[in-house]
C-alpha cells in the first residue's frame, strides 16, 4: 500500500518526533474505534511494551516518516503517549579525571 494512502495523504507529522522518542499505549482500558487502520492497531498493541519510533517503524516494515505520522494520529487522539528518550550520561569534568589520574600515580609511585 502506497505510504500517502495510509497517512491519508499527509506528508508531515502534526508534531515532531525524533526516532529514539518513546510510544507507549495509554493505559485506560479504551480500544481504537472500528474506523483505525490495520497499521494503527499493529502500532497501539506494539506500543503496548514501550518502543521507539524507530523500532516500531521497523517492526512495521514501514518508513519512520510513516510511523511518525501515525502515532501523532493516536497520540492526538489520546491513545498514544510519549515518553523522553533516555538522557545521555554527562561527561565528567576534565578537571576531576586529572586529579584521579595524579592521585593514581602518586599511590602507584608511593
């Protein structure tokens, strides 16, 4: 199926997603209405276990530009949320790790 068809002829999302942002499915016991697409049902139940927008596109078999899209759809809708993506482990001062590096010595020479 062409890509335009399943974005009901939409190029861009409604927000922007990078691809490590995190979809989870709300949890509030609702179902998707009858009208939600075959790849809108695959997406809500896969994000049932947080994923990625990349992941689920790949578990898809679908483009990100897609994916992204269509989870805007379900998190405009309230079915989907998202989760931040994980922060990244700040680098030590430089400072610090030279005073290790000097304390080390000074014991190994001691």
């Amino acid at each position: 199926m062409r890509p335009y068809v399943l974005t009901g002829g939409r190029a861009r999302p409604r927000q922007r997603l990078a691809v490590e942002t995190l979809l989870e499915t709300v949890d509030d016991g609702t179902e998707l209405p009858v009208t939600a697409s075959r790849q809108e049902r695959m997406l809500y139940r896969m994000c049932r276990h947080r994923l990625s927008v990349a992941e689920s596109a790949a578990h898809l078999g679908l483009s990100v530009s897609v994916v992204t899209i269509l989870a805007c759809d379900l998190i405009d809708a309230g079915y989907l949320i998202t989760r931040s993506q994980v922060p990244k482990a700040q680098l030590p001062d430089v400072h610090i790790l030279q005073e290790v590096l000097d304390g080390l010595r000074r014991q190994l020479s001691a």
